[in-house]
C-alpha cells in the first residue's frame, strides 16, 4: 500500500473508533466545510468540539460516495392540483376572446384574480367531460384535466409490436410503423448539435439562441406527435384485446444506444416519456391490455422451430434460421417471438430463465413430425452452440448413428 493509501487508511480507522453520532450545527465557511460539531454518548450528553482537518476531509468524501448512490430530492415537477375551492372553471359572458376564464381565491375576501386560457385544438377533439381541477407547476404551465369515457369497440385478438432498429414499431404480422422516424429524428438533433456547439465556442448558453429554443420545441413536438400517431394506427387496424410489447428498458438498452449521442438524448427524453403515457390512455380509453415481456434473446431464437443462436440474425433487418432456413424480417421476427412468449407467461424475469424457457420449446418442437427432419442437424448445431451446452441432451440425439441421414 502507498504512502497516501495507508494514510487514508489510517485517518478512517481514527473516525470510525470514536462511535459518536456527529450533528453539524456551525455555519460552513466559503470552503463549504463545518468547523464544529455535536456528539452525543451513551448517556445522552451533548458535548461540542473542534473538527479537525483530517475529519472534515474525510467526512467531505464518505458524504459525497453516498450521494453517488442516494440522489438528492428534486421538486421540479411538483405541481399544485386546485380543485373548485381554489380554481373556479367559468364560460365567458362578455369577452369571447378566449375559451375559458379560472377564477383564483386570494386572502384578500371579494378580490379573486382572473387568468384567460384558450383552449387547444387537439384538447377540444379529444372530448371527454371537463372537470373542476386545475393544476400549475412551478414554471406557470397550467393544465386542466378532463374525464375520459371508455369507448365501446369490438376488441379481439392479440398483437405485439417489437421496436425497430430502422422503424419505430414492428408487428407480428408484417407490419412496419414510423419508417422515416429514426431519419427525421437525426436531422432535428443534428441541427440542434451543430448550434450548440457554435453557442459554446462563443462562451454562452445554448438556451439564449433563439434557433436553439425553437428547434429543441419542434423536436420534442415531432416525437410526441409521431408516437401517438403510430399507437392510434394500430389501434385502428387491428383493435386488439391484448397489446405486447418488449420491455421499455429493452429500447433503452438495444435500440436506443446503437444511434448517436443526439439522437440518444432526445429519444431518452421524450420518446420513452410519450410511449408510456399513451399506452397509458388507451388502456384507459379502450380498456386494451398491455403487456411486457422479457425480450431477452427474441432478436436471436426464431419464430419458426425456436431454435437460438446469434447468427442467425445476419443484418440489422435479415433474419435466416440456420436450422430451418426460415427467412424474414428481423424485427417481425422478434415480434412473433414476444406474442408467443405473453402466450409463455414469460414476463419481466431474468435472462438466464428466458433462454432456458427458449431452449425448452426448441426441444418441444424437435418432436414435433415437421421438424423430424431437422435431428440430424440439430445435434450437429447444438454442440457447437454456447447456450446449449448447460442443457442435457434428449435420448434420440445422442442416439442418432449418422447426422447426415435423416431418421424419417
């Protein structure tokens, strides 16, 4: 151990033998740092005394290691919700200039204030019935909330959408949603890139540029838009009873990493927000089930015998099973997956348990009279196969006298 290692050493094994509960009660000085402090012993008497440097240095270090793990409180986004005490909702009278006018209580009797609010076109499409509360964050955004009545549809059906790495959204049938999506995207965070960095070489905020603002609102308008857009599409072709999706950690993970940090920041910060929101809504509105699976190997195991292996995903959008032959999309592929695996039970668990629950429907389907073909081939693949060599092989491989003769 060096030299200022066992120091270190030394000067935390000095602050943990004292065994006192330490209450800073000085005022810090321009460092930051408290000069005196309040122990307390056994006996529940108070005594106060001087900090030494060594102390306050490391007490400075232990403190900053557990706000690493434990994040301070934020109250950005605590908001107050007004009910009809507060904020009376009224219809104009008179003035027909705006929508709606929120009458405000003061401490001050018969003296209320009047905000004006014009409503939105897409608030006022939405319908639903309006009801009494008003809420107001710290930033003045004021919003107000309505009722929403389910709607009556006929829902049947399942249906599993996969995120894509060259679209949004991928069903099991075929489908491919939000194709320009990735591509649009860029274009925004590329421009938006390229002025903050004309901003910083120039020693301000990249929020004083009017250009910066108004791109950072059209993007952040554009992803919202589209993600709501492309759930409403396919709500409407298909009206499923049950809607699977991968788990949204999945698109953090796998999707989102593989584009450019610009690109990253936004789909973060938007992106997940609105996919979560209106899952939310139609699952409100239309009483639509929404489930997450573990999506866990999906991209690799194909749809067809199950078989899973890493190469048999061969491009981002090609997909050939090296058992089957079967060929398709990747990311249909993957979707067909995630519906057979809601079918499983297969939900948020661990990796380990989706390749073993991979593994055994492979050796489902291997008895099966289509795939009796496929033994031989089989055995020559899975001893060559990482996942499979944890997994005790059935008495009719091992007893296969030739893998290039077929046991039909």
């Amino acid at each position: 151990m060096s030299k200022k290692g066992s120091k270190r050493w030394s000067l935390a094994q000095h602050f943990l033998k004292r065994q006192k509960e330490f209450s800073f009660i000085s005022t810090p000085e321009r460092n930051g740092l408290f000069q005196k402090a309040l122990w307390i012993d056994k006996d529940r008497k108070k005594y106060e005394y001087e900090i030494e440097t060594e102390e306050r240095l490391l007490a400075k270090k232990v403190f900053k290691h557990i706000l690493k793990s434990w994040k301070k409180p934020s109250f950005r986004s605590v908001s107050m919700l007004l009910d009809s005490k507060c904020a009376l909702l009224e219809k104009p009278k008179k003035a027909k200039a705006f929508d709606l006018w929120i009458r405000l209580s003061t401490h001050e009797r018969r003296k209320p204030i009047y905000l004006p609010v014009g409503l939105h076109e897409y608030f006022k499409e939405r319908g639903g019935k309006l009801t009494s509360m008003v809420q107001i964050s710290e930033d003045g955004t004021l919003r107000l909330v309505k009722e929403i009545e389910r709607k009556d549809i006929v829902l049947s059906g399942d249906i599993a959408l996969d995120f894509g790495m060259e679209c949004l959204f991928v069903s099991d049938r075929g489908d491919l949603f939000g194709r320009g999506f990735y591509v649009k995207v860029k274009e925004y965070a590329d421009r938006i890139d390229r002025i903050q960095r004309e901003m910083q070489r120039a020693g301000k905020k990249p929020t004083e540029s009017k250009r910066y603002v108004r791109l950072q609102s059209k993007l952040s308008g554009y992803v919202k838009s589209e993600v709501r857009r492309i759930i409403n599409r396919v709500i409407y072709l298909y009206k499923p009873q049950r809607l699977v999706l991968e788990d949204l950690r999945g698109f953090l993970q796998r999707v989102i990493n593989n584009f450019p940090k610009s690109v990253k920041r936004v789909l973060i910060r938007y992106g997940l927000g609105e996919i979560r929101r209106k899952l939310r809504d139609i699952s409100e509105e239309y009483g639509i089930e929404v489930v997450y699976v573990n999506p866990a190997y999906s991209s690799q195991a194909c749809s067809n015998c199950g078989y899973v292996d890493k190469d048999n995903r061969r491009t981002r959008s090609e997909f050939e099973c090296k058992l089957c032959n079967k060929r398709l999309h990747a990311d249909v592929n993957a979707s067909r997956n995630l519906l057979s695996r809601a079918k499983w039970g297969l939900h948020l668990h661990r990796m380990k348990k989706a390749l073993v629950k991979q593994v055994e429907l492979f050796s489902q389907n291997l008895f099966d009279e289509r795939y009796k073909c496929l033994w031989s081939k089989a055995l020559g693949l899975i001893e060559s196969n990482k996942y499979f060599q944890s997994i005790p092989k059935p008495e009719v491989w091992i007893n296969v006298p030739n893998r290039d003769i077929c046991l039909c």
